[in-house]
C-alpha cells in the first residue's frame, strides 16, 4: 500500500507539473510587430529593434509595408536589430535609389554614352514620354538577395526564424495584397516600389507597387493571424503644408497619405504598445540623416520602455538566439533557367552574366556579372532566385527578364567651357536597327559652334566588335602664333584662328576584359584651319593655313578601370593609340608619310574617406615629316574628349606651346568636403619640342609648370569646375570654367 501510495503521489505531481507547463505554454503572451512604410524615415524602425532585442522582447510574428517590409524580412530572417544598423550603415542610398551601375560592369561604348547625357527620355514612334520611374530597384533587388541569401530555401515566410508577410498594392485592381509566400526579396520589393521612384514589380502575372498605397500599416491582417499583443512602430507623417511639398516625391507621398492617415485614427486605437518616432525634420529620402533617425526611432522605444519590460514578465520562453550569419564568398551554381527572352538568346545572357552551369564563382562576380546585363539597357527587369539544389550542394539559378520594348531614346545635355563656348546636345538613340546588337547615335551640338558625332555600333561583347563613327568639330580661339607660323621673328603672339575638323573612322573592337579594350581601323580626316588676323595676298580677306584631308590607319589599346571619370578615387588607367598617315590630299607642301605615338597612365587611389590622390602620365612623338601644326602635340587649357592631339595643361591658356614630341606628368590631391562635392589642388609639368626625344631634352627638367586650385561638383548635368591656374614661367594666371559633361 505504501509503494503504491508514494507511485501515485509521484504520477501526481508530474502530471501537475505537465499541466502547469502545457498552461504555461497556453498562456504564453504571442507578440506581432507592425512596421509602417515611411521611405527613409522607417530607418527608425532599427532604433526600436535595437531596444527590443536589449530587453528581451520575444516577436512571434512580423509585418511590414515598403521601408517596415524591408527591415522587418531582415528582422524575421533572422539579422538582429544591431546587425540591420551595421548593414544600413554600410549601404550606399545614392547608389542604390538612382540604380547607379560601376563602370567597370559597362564595355567601353556603353561607358561613353552614359557619360555624355544628363537627361534621357522615351521616343519611340517619335512620342515623347516620361520614365516610368527614376529607378527599376534592381541595386536594391540586388541587395536584398544577398542578405537573404541563408533563408533561400524557405519558399513559405511562415518557416522563416520568425514568420513574416508584408503588404503591396496590385497596380490594376488598388486592392491590397498580402504577400508571405514566394521569393522574399521580390516580395519585400514589391512592398517597397514607391511611384515615380521605383518600377512596378511583376511576380507572376501581377504587377504591384508600394503596399503604403492602400495599406501602410497592416494591423488588422496581423491580428487575424491571433495575436495576444500588438507592437506598431508609425513613421507616417502627418500631412504636410504646401509650402513644404518640394518634390514630386514628396507630393504623391502626401496624396498616399490622405486615406492611410484617416485609417490610422482606429489602427492607433487597436495597437497595444503603439510607438511613434519624431520624423518631423526627415522626409522619404532624407538617407544622409539614417543615424539621426535611428537615435530617433531608440529614443521612442526607451518612452514606452515600461510596457516593453511588462511585456517580457508576461513572456514564459525567449527567442531563441540566432546564429551568426554568414555571407558567403562564393557559391555553387549548378542548373540555370531563364525565362521571359524572346529577342535575345541565352547565350548573349549567359555571356554577359558570365556564368556556366556546374560552375562556382564568388558572390561578387556573380553581382558584377548581373550588373554587367543590365547595363547593355537592353532588360527593364531583371530578377532571379537562387534555389538550394535538391540533390547536390550549391544552387539553382532560375532567372526572369523583361526585355524592353524601348529602341528609341531622346537624350540631352547642356554644357560650357572657355573653348567651346556654351552648347546644348540633342542626341537620338536607336537600337536593334539593322541586328540584334547594334545601336545607333547621332548628337547635334547647337551653341556657339556647331559639331555632330555620329555613331553606328555592333556590340559583340568579347567578340570583335565593328564600329562606324564621324564627328565634325569647329572653334574660333586666339592661338599662339608660333604654332602657325613657325617664325620666331614674328611680331605676332597671338592668331584669332577658325578651326574646322571633320573625321570619319571604320573600326573594329574587341574586349578581353570589361575594363580593356583593343581596336583597329581606317581614318579619314579633312582639316580646315583659317584666319582673318593674317592674309595670304591683299586681295584676300584670311589666311588659309591648313586645307586637305588624311588618311591613316590606327591601333588603340585601352584600360580603365577608374570608379568615376571626372572625380575618380581608385583604378589604373592607360591608353596607347598609334596613327600612321600614308596619304593626303594636295596642298602647299608636298605629302610625307608620318606617324604619331602618344600614350597616357593613370592612378588613382585613397588616402583617407575624404581624401584621394591621382597621378597621370603622358608622352608622344612623331616619326617622319610631319607637316601639320594641328596634328602635333598642343599644350594648354583644360578640357575633356579634345581633339587630335590636344592636352590639357594647367597654368597656361588654351593651344599655348606645341611641338612633334612631348612628355607630362600631372599630380592631384582631392578633398570631397562633402557629398559630391570636391576641394582639387594639381600641379603638371611638361616638356615639349620638336625632336624631343632625339635631343634628350625629354630627360632634363621641365620647360612648362603650372600648379591649380579648383572647386568642382558632380552633379546631375555632369562636371561643374572652377579652376586658378598659375604657371611661374609667364607669371600669368588662367581661370577655366567648365559646366556639364564633355562632348
């Protein structure tokens, strides 16, 4: 009796014990957390977490509209509050809003063309029409799936480490959509495809943008998954006055405002710790304040910290911790599909994306090589999932792309500087005209000397590539009278010149890597150079100094893989190109053949995160009778995309010094104060003469220094720089002036 006695008091107390545990698992408070959309201002969302991670809060469950979307996925697939703060630190916004695309991920031709244009706009069919949207989010797409990258075979956000929805609007319907299946960076990008600044986002056969536009703040859809207690964190603004809606940006985020502030009355009501960071003094893109919104979105959280801590009494188990993710160097690719081609085939896809199946490339070249895609502009989207392989380790690749429907573009581009006076581009850009490959461009330069180029291009990536190009340039500029008349006796310093320069070139270009190119080709050149300051008889009104046509054959090697043309801050540039001029036309003089070599190096590196450094190396030399003045070397001015055989040299004004040989050298420190902004101080020196090398003057020290502080600001036009220049041997100073990019 005793033993049966102590068994049951012992079955007693453990089933108590299980009950006790089975209520207390009962009763264990279930907590959703709802994040609002706000564009930048939801970086405080990160502040809230980094409080609730230190206080132990447990989250059962997230959502989150368009900002609230992207940080609560990283949230609930596993990153920690102060993991999310280090990752938004790190992140370049300007780069990821306007899509910026590294050079290096660009061939040559592509490189040029965006680096010339300030403004490009739709004109197919000779209509005119604005961009969808100032972004097709692909950096962010891209972002978004490297980060989640450890969650990839989770297809179902409910198996996330903490399941997970967020809210988008079906463009053609309005209706609200909840999303928690499907791949999570689409999904989150969708959520986040804000009007006018990011594309639509097509999954399946529906096309969405920004969840905020009908539902910014999903309360009910959390408390429908049964809840206990809601966590709202609200970076909605209240609506703004007129005077304060100063971009168009700004302006539909007020017109989305006007319904989701109304419901926010009732959601407010129903949410039980309802956290409300000060956003007054930010709007959507103010990303350059993210650490000022954060503290923003910590000091919130700290005001309800009461409710918080009663909130973890009332929790019986923790989250659990979550192992440290790692991002991986490299992965396995094992099957590639691609879906949504029509005009261009697999092949030219896998080319550019550089990927073979059954391959393992770094996680960086994979990056590049989806950069390198959607540069050729030839796909409005493009999306892709990586799939854990089900029979071997590594992924499957599966891809969608949209091809664009747009082969015509206007293009347009405003510019000054002291040579060329004031000019306006209007360019016309075709592709697929003749092939698959090709694109046509024709620029018309109207100001205060007309010029056209025209370029007909089939781009065949790392195959040899043909190119047709013409361009026609015309200036009037006082000129050293030594480069003309070649007469030390002369009166004259200076001549008021007309130059008049049209040249045709048939070439063929291949790529042995991005950043390298080789070409080959045919020249023809017509040079017109002519004054009114001279005349060759007095019944004449000018003096006609150069009047015929070359042609040459010519070679070019090209390197460069500086991050920025105009304000670089790391890579190596190097440019070799080698003319031989076996013919012209009749003149005054009789025709030898000659040759010209010129080649340039640079570098540029960082010596601090404000402050980078750049040498350049230049030299050149004629072999024969070189009979020309404008086909030698010229020194002076300073410019971009010049001419024949012109160089830039500060401290000395334009077309100063010239001769048929010449070695430079040039050093600059710059200094971006702040962003885009840049402080330059440059010295050059230069040795320049006919038979330079051939005397060894080459090797003594310099004839011509020049030394320069400047101002200059990468702006959306391109280029604007002020320069001083000073040189100590004409003790004379230069100021030069250039605004918007070089054409």
């Amino acid at each position: 009796m005793r033993v049966i006695l102590l068994l049951s008091i012992f079955l007693m107390s453990v089933f108590v014990r299980a009950q006790e545990q089975k209520d207390r698992r009962t009763n264990d408070l279930k907590v959703g957390l709802v994040l609002s959309g706000g564009g930048a201002k939801g970086l405080a969302h990160i502040g809230v977490l980094k409080v609730i991670d230190s206080l132990g809060v447990r989250i059962d469950y997230v959502s989150g509209t368009s900002m609230g979307a992207i940080v609560g996925s990283l949230y609930a697939s596993g990153y920690s509050g102060k993991e999310i703060d280090s990752i938004f630190k790190s992140v370049n916004f300007d780069n990821i809003i306007i899509d910026n695309i590294p050079r290096q991920a660009k061939t040559y031709y592509e490189r040029e063309n965006s680096e010339r244009y300030a403004l490009t706009l739709p004109f197919d069919g000779f209509k005119l029409r604005l961009p969808t949207a100032l972004s097709r989010g692909q950096n962010t797409f891209n972002l978004l799936s490297e980060l989640t990258l450890h969650v990839k075979n989770i297809s179902d956000f409910n198996e996330l480490p903490i399941p997970f929805f967020c809210m988008t609007t079906n463009m053609e319907t309005g209706q609200a959509v909840l999303l928690d299946k499907g791949n999570l960076a689409q999904a989150v990008m969708a959520s986040g495809a804000l009007p006018t600044l990011f594309q639509p986002v097509t999954i399946d056969d529906g096309v969405y943008i920004d969840g905020g536009v009908v539902n910014n703040y999903p309360l009910d859809e959390m408390k429908a998954k049964g809840v206990d207690l809601i966590i709202g964190v609200d970076v909605q603004d209240a609506l703004s006055k007129s005077k304060d809606l100063k971009s168009a940006t700004e302006i539909l985020y007020q017109i989305q405002n006007y319904k989701t502030l109304s419901d926010m009355v009732k959601k407010i009501e129903k949410t039980d710790i309802y956290i409300k960071p000060d956003i007054t003094n930010f709007n959507v893109i103010s990303f350059d304040q993210g650490e000022d919104i954060i503290k923003n979105g910590v000091l919130a959280a700290n005001k309800n910290i009461e409710a918080l801590e009663d909130v973890v009494s009332k929790q019986h188990t923790h989250r659990k911790q979550q192992p440290l993710i790692k991002h991986l160097d490299s992965i396995s690719i094992n099957g590639i599909q691609i879906h949504g081609n029509e005009t261009y085939t697999r092949a030219y896809i896998l080319g550019k994306l550089k990927l073979k199946s059954n391959s393992k490339v770094k996680y960086s070249d994979f990056s590049s090589g989806v950069n390198n895609l959607i540069a050729t502009s030839n796909f409005d989207n493009f999306t892709y999932d990586l799939r854990p392989s089900k029979n071997k380790p590594g992924y499957d690749l599966i891809t969608h792309v949209k091809e664009t429907t747009k082969k015509t573009a206007l293009k347009l581009a405003l510019h000054y500087d002291d040579l060329y006076k004031s000019a306006a581009l209007v360019n016309v850009t075709t592709k697929r005209l003749l092939t698959n490959n090709d694109v046509m461009s024709f620029d018309l330069v109207l100001g205060d000397n007309l010029r056209y180029n025209f370029e007909y291009y089939i781009d065949k990536g790392f195959y040899w590539s043909i190119g047709v190009r013409s361009r026609f340039n015309q200036f009037n500029r006082n000129v050293s009278a030594d480069i003309l008349l070649r007469d030390e006796d002369s009166d004259l310093n200076k001549i008021d010149i007309e130059l008049r320069d049209i040249t045709n070139q048939f070439y063929i270009q291949t790529q042995f890597v991005n950043d390298m190119a080789l070409s080959f080709g045919a020249e023809h050149k017509y040079l017109n150079i002519s004054s009114e300051t001279i005349t060759d008889t007095p019944e004449s009104s000018e003096s006609t100094f150069e009047n015929r046509s070359y042609y040459s054959g010519f070679a070019k090697v090209n390197y460069d893989s500086y991050d920025n043309k105009y304000f670089p801050k790391n890579g190596v540039y190097f440019n070799a190109d080698f003319h031989w001029y076996f013919y012209a036309t009749s003149n005054t003089t009789d025709f030898d053949q000659f040759s010209i070599a010129k080649a340039d190096i640079g570098y540029a590196f960082k010596l601090s995160n404000k402050f980078s450094a750049s040498l350049l190396a230049e030299g050149g030399f004629s072999i024969g009778g070189n009979e020309s003045p404008f086909l030698n070397f010229t020194l002076g001015g300073y410019g971009g995309n010049l001419i024949n055989n012109f160089k830039s040299f500060y401290g000395y004004d334009w077309l100063s010094v010239s001769g048929d040989a010449f070695v430079k050298s040039t050093f600059k420190i710059d200094y971006e104060f702040a962003l885009k902004h840049h402080l330059t101080a440059s010295a050059n020196l230069a040795n320049i003469e006919n038979n330079l090398f051939s005397s060894g003057e080459w090797l003594t020290s310099p004839d011509y220094t020049g030394y320069a502080l400047g101002y200059g600001w990468d702006s959306f036009l391109g280029p604007i720089e002020a320069t001083y220049s000073f040189s100590p041997e004409t003790k004379e100073s230069v100021w030069f002036l250039n605004i918007g990019f070089w054409f």
